[in-house]
C-alpha cells in the first residue's frame, strides 16, 4: 500500500548517501585542509536551521508529499552544481542547494510516514529501514562511482538517482489531514511547540543520533583513506553503518513503544561514543566493519525513539512543523561537529580529534539523565 513512498526515500536517500563519499573525497582531492573540509560540510547547515524550520510550515501547509517532490527536484540541481564545480565557492553553492533539499525532505518524509495508515512504530522502523537500504547502495556504489569513473562522472548518477526519487513520489497515494478552519501563525506554532517539554528531550537525542550521519558525511571517509583504504573499500565500510540502522528498525522498532524509558537513548548514545572512540584506533577492516554496524545499530534505534517521542506529542496537522522542531538537534549536530573536527584535526592530529568529538557525545548522552527527568517529572517510568 504505501510502496511508492518507501520507494521514493529509498532513491533519495541512495543519492543523499552518495554525497557522503564524494563531497569531503573531491574535496581532499582538490588539496583542501581539514578547517576547509569541515567548513563545506557544516557552515550551510548554519542555512539549514532556519530553512528547517520554515520547510515545516510548508509541510503542512502544501501538503508533505509536495514538500518531498520539491525536496527531490532540489537535489538533482545540486547535484548539477557539484558536477560542474571545480572550486570551493563552487562546492559550497552546491553545498547550500543541497541544505535547502535536506531541510525539506526530512521533515516531508517523517511527517508522511506518521500520517500513513497503521500503526507509527511500524510505519517509522519500515521507513528507516528503506532508507539506510537507499544508504547502503548509495554510498556502496558511489565508491565504486570514484575508483572506476571519477567524481563529476559520481555527481552525475547522483542527479539521476533524484530524480528517479521525485518521479516515484509523483505515485505516492497520500491523504492530507483535516486542516484547522484557522491557521496559527508559524511563530505562534512554533511558540506552542517550545511550550512542550519532551520536544526538548527529542532535540537532545535527534542530536546524538545525527553524529554518525555527521562523521559519514564528512571525516570517516576521510579517516579511511588516510588509513589506506582506497575509495571503494572506504564506501563498503562506510555503508555497514546503514546495516546497523536497518537491524535496529527491523528487530527493535516494536519495542521502542514507551519515550518514558531513560536507558534506551542512554545505551545507544554510549555505544556512539565507544564506536567513535575505538574506530581511528584501528585499520582492520573486520573491527572498522563491526564498529559501523555497531554504531548505525544504536543510531537507528535512538532515531526511531526521537520519531515517536515528537510525532506522539503533536498533533496530525502540525506534524511537518513538530518533526522540523524535534529535529533541530539534527542542524545543530551538522552545523557544530564538522568545523570542529577540522580545526582539530589540522591542530592535533586525526586520532586527537576524534576522541574530542567523543568527548563531547558522552557529555550529551549524560545530559539525557537530568533532562529526562524533567521531561517526565510525575510520571512512572517503564524499563
């Protein structure tokens, strides 16, 4: 029944994944520093924040499955941009595109699955675990893309792959729900977000489930290179933490029904922080493979905990705006981690600078604790 959607961000998500090789690699390749990598990476997310917000209005105002259309479309442009650039200003144009293309696809594509008939647990772990399949092929392939073509000739299949993504969605067979005989303003919306209280716990763990996304999109395939491993095996790497994801959705999606459990997004976030703490300090394939299972695994699940946590807290109407909300730990994650990890890494070495990053994850994932605790203040907890 809901095919062509999970089609849809099956190919979209084939193409976002492949920008994660090929963007930070054609970047190294045209000789640009770690401060330069991770600028391109994370300062249009600066972009994303407000777009973000703005794209969840829009949601539900035009409707998600427009939303996702625009959102694909969007990205075979950047695509294009990236294909024809040869130079920094070049690649950051094509860098904002492809913000503007995030920020609407996400909050679109979350608010779809919690609009679809059936239950939303199950809708969300099928949805996540289409798109780490879209992850897997995507970055798999994009490596091969580099070693036997090259990357413009990578960009290129990226736009293509695109726009597959938004002829699929024109399929989708989506119902809006009712709309309120009055429109609260977007500031007033979001005001009445703000004033929920495990909106802010959804922030917090959107952000720690990010940081995988965030590493693989910009300083794992570096790390892998300078580790030896040639594009190709960098990508085949790099796609086992979408395995993990897909595990996560398909064997505990059911069981994440109750947000009033701590130790779920606890354990996950810690097993972030071990997976990243261990990964720069090894070059076998075997225990780099199994960190990335590992580290899409507990990422995968603290995802689907900060779906339900938001969707269950908002209503259907409001849901594209709720979803933009609770993902603000998302733009945060992009927006922070990249740069730092380049200035780290220029002034005190690869190794040093992932252990920071570490650092700074198990300080999120102990700040769950106290702010759990006001979120549910009064409640009785479920294990």
């Amino acid at each position: 029944m809901h095919t062509a959607f999970f089609l849809s961000a099956f190919a979209w998500n084939f193409a976002l994944s492949m920008s994660y090789l090929l963007v930070p690699l054609y970047a190294l390749d045209l000789g640009y520093s770690g401060l330069q990598i991770g600028s391109l990476i994370g300062l249009p997310i600066l972009f994303q924040v407000a777009c973000n917000l703005v794209s969840g209005i829009l949601v539900d105002r035009m409707g998600a499955k427009n939303i996702t259309l625009i959102a694909s479309l969007g990205t075979a442009v950047a695509a294009a941009v990236y294909a024809l650039s040869g130079s920094f200003i070049g690649l950051l144009a094509g860098q904002l595109l492809f913000i503007i293309s995030r920020a609407a696809f996400w909050p679109a594509n979350w608010a779809l699955a919690s609009q679809l008939p059936g239950e939303g647990g199950r809708n969300m772990g099928r949805l996540n675990t289409f798109t780490n399949l879209g992850q897997i092929a995507g970055i798999a392939s994009s490596g091969v893309f580099v070693h036997q073509l090259g990357y413009r000739e990578g960009f290129w299949a990226m736009g293509v792959v695109s726009l597959f993504s938004l002829v699929i969605a024109l399929c989708i067979r989506y119902k809006r729900p009712a709309q309120p005989a009055t429109r609260t303003s977007a500031v007033g919306t979001y005001r009445m977000l703000a004033s929920i209280r495990t909106m802010y716990l959804g922030i917090l763990c959107s952000f720690i489930s990010c940081i995988p996304f965030t590493m693989s999109s910009s300083f794992y395939p570096v790390l892998l290179v300078e580790q030896g491993f040639d594009s190709d095996a960098a990508g085949w790497l790099l796609s086992l933490r979408a395995v993990g994801a897909i595990f996560s959705a398909m064997l505990l999606a059911r069981r994440v029904k109750s947000a009033t459990s701590r130790e779920v997004p606890i354990a996950c976030g810690l097993a972030i922080v071990a997976s990243l703490g261990v990964i720069p300090l090894t070059a076998n394939p075997w225990v780099i493979g199994f960190l990335m299972v590992s580290i899409g695994l507990a990422s995968g699940v603290l995802t689907i905990y900060f779906q339900m946590l938001v969707s269950n807290s908002s209503p259907p109407e409001l849901r594209g705006s709720a979803m933009s909300y609770g993902g603000l730990g998302w733009q945060v994650c992009n927006f922070f981690v990249p740069p730092l990890m380049g200035a780290l890494r220029d002034g005190f070495g690869m190794q040093q600078a992932f252990f920071a990053i570490a650092g700074v994850m198990l300080a999120a994932t102990l700040f769950i604790i106290p702010v759990h605790a006001w979120v549910f203040r009064g409640h009785a907890r479920k294990g």
